[in-house]
C-alpha cells in the first residue's frame, strides 16, 4: 500500500511540473486564438522561427479589448504570462505561413484559427 501511495505521488508531481511544447504554424492571413475557453493562469515562451514578424496581442475576453500587442519579430523570443480572462491572438498578415514554438506551463483550452478581415 504504500508503495501505491508513493508511485502516486511521484505521478501526480511530475505531472504537475509538466510543461506543453507545441510547434504552431500559422497559415498567411489567419489568425491563430490561444485560450479562448482556458479558466487558469498560465505562461508562454515565444520563439518566432520564421523570417517574419508576427502579431500577438492579448485581449479582454468578456470586452475583447486588446491589454496588450506587439510584434514578435523574426527569430525572436519572449515569455508571456495570460490570465484567465485573456485570450491570446497570434495575428498572421504576412502572404506566407509563420512559425512559432509555443511552450506552455500548462494545458490550455481553446485553440482555433480565424481569417483576417
């Protein structure tokens, strides 16, 4: 028995330590929403790996106001920290595809892509 418990414990902290690692490519003229049906905190590391600049902007759920944007230029990096009451837009308006690593502290709910008006 207790060697049950512990082989649980062992699963259930490695579990929690666990990060998401995800390669995200995003179509020309499309934009790729992150979270949208998310209800925790979370962080994400950006690597743009594309030779061209993306839109990020993170933005009010309820409201839809942007809180706030910037363009993750080629082969650049940041760490983004999104509430629960954000939805994040990854905004592609370039006539070629981009790629972003995401890496994410957990999972996230509500992923989708959208055509650029």
């Amino acid at each position: 028995m207790k060697k049950l418990v512990l082989v649980f414990i062992f699963f259930s902290t490695l579990n929690s330590c666990s990060t998401f690692k995800s390669g995200l490519t995003i179509p020309a003229n499309q934009t790729f929403l992150l979270g949208e049906f998310n209800d925790k905190n979370y962080s994400a590391e950006l690597t743009n790996k594309s030779n061209l600049t993306i839109i990020v902007k993170m933005a009010d759920k309820e409201s839809g106001e942007v809180i706030q944007s910037f363009g993750l230029t080629p082969k650049g990096k940041t760490k983004v920290y999104v509430t629960k009451a954000e939805t994040v837009y990854f905004e592609n308006d370039n006539g070629s595809d981009v790629r972003i690593d995401v890496v994410l502290s957990k999972g996230v709910e509500g992923m989708r892509y959208i055509n650029n008006k």
